[in-house]
C-alpha cells in the first residue's frame, strides 16, 4: 500500500524526468540546418551532416535509456520489489549490516545487468558506427568484472563502514560518517592515478622528444614543478581524445590520452596543459574538493535526522526503519536537493574553465588553445549549438563559441 512518501518519490522521480526530457527536447529543437559564422570553418557539409545524425542517435537512444530507467524504478513500487528484495536479505542473515549489503548488492547486480545491454548498443552500434569505439568485448567484459570487483570491496566496505558507525556514534553519525567519507575522498583524490587507473589502462611516462621539451619550457616559464607527464592509452577504447589533472601536493600528475597526442600539434598540446596547469595554480581542484566535502557535510547531516523514521521504511512496504531502506528513500527524497547542487556546480566549474583558459592565454597560448579545441570537438562530432537551458542544468564546460569568445577578449 502507498504512503504519502511513496507518492512524493513517485511525483519526484517524474518531475526529474520530464524536467530532464523536457531540457532533451528543447537542446533538440535548438540545433539548427546552418552553423554561426564563427563555426563555419569547423566542418564541411558532409561532416556535419554526420554530426547532425550522432547527436539524433544518441537523443534517441538517450530517450530510450530513460524512459526504460523510470519504468524500471516504477514498477519496482507497484509490485513491491524493494520490501521483496529487503525480506530475501533479511531472511539470509540476521546481522544487520549484511543484511544492508546483500540488499544493495542486489539491487546494483539487477540494475547492471538490466543496462547491460543498453552500454553494449552504445558502444558497439552507436560509437562504433561514427567510428569511436574501440573497445572489443574482452576488454568490455574485462572492465564490467573489474567495475564488479571494486564496487564490492570498496562500496560495500564503505557502507559496511558507515552503517557500523551508525550503531555506534548514535547521534554523531552524521558527523563520524562524514570523517570517514572526507578521509576517503582526499584519498582518492590523491591516489586514483596511481590506483585505480592501472586497472583498465596502461600508464606511461610521456618519452624524451620534442613534445617533452616544449612542455618542460612552459612548467619553466610556469613555476611549476611538473615531473609527473603521463601518457593513457585510451585509444583502446575510444577514438577521442582528452586530457586531466590529478592529484594534490606531491603526487599531482598531468595524463594526456595518446589520441590527444596524435590529432594534435605539439603547441596545442602545450596549450591544452597549460589550461590544466591553469587549474592547479587557480586551486581549482581543491576547491571543488572542499565543496563535495561541505555537500557530504550537509546530506549526511540531514541523513542522520532521518535514519531511524519508519515513515521512510513504509514507503518501500516495511513497516520498521531499517538502514537501507531508509538510505535509499532519502537518497530519492535528496533527488532535488542534488539537482539544484549540481547546478551550482556546474556553474562553479564553468567558471574554472574560463579562468584555466585565460591562465594559458596570458602565456601566448590563446590561438593554439582554440585551435586544439575545435579539434577535439570535431574528432568527437560535439553538439555546437546546445540550448542555453540545456548548457546552464548539465554542462561541466562552456559551449566551444563561449570558450573562443572569452579566449579572444582575454586576449584584447
């Protein structure tokens, strides 16, 4: 039987997806036949009109995907497969936390093998028919059990974890909680590179030549101490390229992606660094460390209020609070919570974007940045004309045009 809750996670998970189809549709309509005159250069008729057909697959398919996801979830509701789920747990063990595990190991078994095949259409029809994909179904496989095997030691300890500090610190949960999610964080943070990485791709140090030397010229010319340049091969995935920064103190590191050296110069090589090196000297990643800790400070602070509601419970069809149970209502009930975090966001790294952009264009490195940007976004075949709605709720970066614009006028 419904409650009240029930009704508002239903009335929630409905406006998150109309709200989000609804964004679809009008980043849809906003593509348009011609590019602006200022994007002309970037594609002929015929490359353009393959971009066009991409950007239709992956709507469709991203409608798809979707709707079958709320389905899902809907009728999980109607037939009462959570309460199902959690009285098969319950009925394996007695001891709580594993009783939490078996739960939530469940639920992410099913909801990865009902996507499955959903990850194989998109890699093996839709990259694969643009000519992105390079992934072949050992490595697919490979890295679907390796996803399996890190879920399980790491997810599942964390909450082994957290759940244990809930039956101990009582009303300092969310405090506690918070410390062990804060230490985690940095950690990863720190050590994903070195890590996680090498377990789906090989990690070289960028080799002597040309290229190296250039980029030791700038990290000179910088003051930055770079002795970490990696090259990823992610050309045994996909044909695109990219490039990040990792890392804090020490054990920062700069990955370039083989195919970003091989579509690009040695210049806009240098200048896509220099706009990750512009990250770090602006304290970008440290910051946005900072904000996901207050976010964890906050959600979990609010979770601990919650915890022990059997209202919560009784919107799955269990009449008594549990741990899960309660996590994962509040986690649905947090839903527009997030939405509007992740807007901020959003607009916090667009914002470190233009700084990092400016940061290599005081170096000379405007034009070369630009140059490597409209190479990257037409290796990608990348929607240039996105909704200024759609852009504002999603986009972790400026349209290409914002970029060139604010590039030019840092310039002037």
């Amino acid at each position: 039987m419904f409650t009240i809750i029930t009704y508002i996670i239903i009335a929630i998970l409905l406006l998150d997806f109309f709200v989000e189809r609804g964004l679809a549709y009008l980043n849809a309509k906003n593509v348009k036949s011609e590019l602006p005159d200022k994007l002309k250069d970037l594609y002929n008729a015929d490359e353009y009109a393959k971009q066009q057909d991409y950007f239709k697959a992956n709507q469709k398919f991203g409608i798809i995907s979707s709707t079958f996801s709320l389905v899902l979830i809907l009728l999980m509701f109607v037939i009462g497969g959570f309460a199902f789920v959690n009285n098969f747990a319950a009925s394996v063990t007695q001891y709580p936390i594993l009783v939490s595990l078996i739960f939530f190991g469940i639920l992410f078994f099913l909801n990865d093998i009902v996507s499955t095949p959903f990850e194989i259409y998109d890699h093996f029809v839709i990259e694969q028919r643009f000519g992105f994909n390079k992934l072949t179904p050992k490595i697919f496989v490979g890295d679907k059990l390796k996803g399996w095997a890190l879920t399980v030691l790491i997810g599942g300890g964390l909450l082994a974890l957290i759940e244990q500090i809930y039956f101990w610190a009582g009303d300092m949960f969310w405090l506690l909680a918070w410390i062990l999610v804060g230490v985690f964080s940095i950690f990863i943070t720190m050590f994903y590179s070195n890590l996680i990485v090498p377990l789906f791709n090989k990690q070289t140090k960028l080799e002597d030549g040309e290229l190296r030397t250039e980029i030791e010229k700038f990290a000179a010319k910088a003051g930055f101490t770079l002795n970490n340049i990696f090259v990823i091969d992610g050309s045994k995935r996909s044909t695109k390229a990219n490039a990040y920064f990792s890392g804090l103190g020490a054990k920062k590191r700069i990955v370039l992606f083989d195919t970003l050296i091989q579509d690009l110069t040695t210049e806009e090589i240098v200048a896509v660094l220099a706009h990750e090196v512009g990250h770090y000297k602006k304290k970008h990643t440290l910051y946005s460390l900072f904000l996901t800790l207050a976010n964890s400070l906050i959600m979990l602070y609010l979770l601990g209020l919650f915890l022990n509601s059997d209202a919560l419970a009784q919107a799955f069809g269990v009449d008594k609070a549990c741990f899960h149970l309660n996590v994962l209502a509040f986690g649905l009930l947090y839903t527009p919570v997030s939405m509007l975090l992740g807007i901020g966001l959003n607009v916090f790294m667009r914002h470190n974007e233009y700084q990092a952009d400016a940061y290599a264009a005081q170096y000379g490195l405007g034009e070369p940045l630009i140059s490597g940007l409209k190479k990257l976004s037409v290796k990608s075949l990348s929607n240039l004309q996105p909704h200024p709605s759609y852009v504002f709720f999603y986009y972790s970066h400026p349209t290409l045009l914002q970029r060139m614009e604010a590039i030019r006028n840092e310039k002037k």
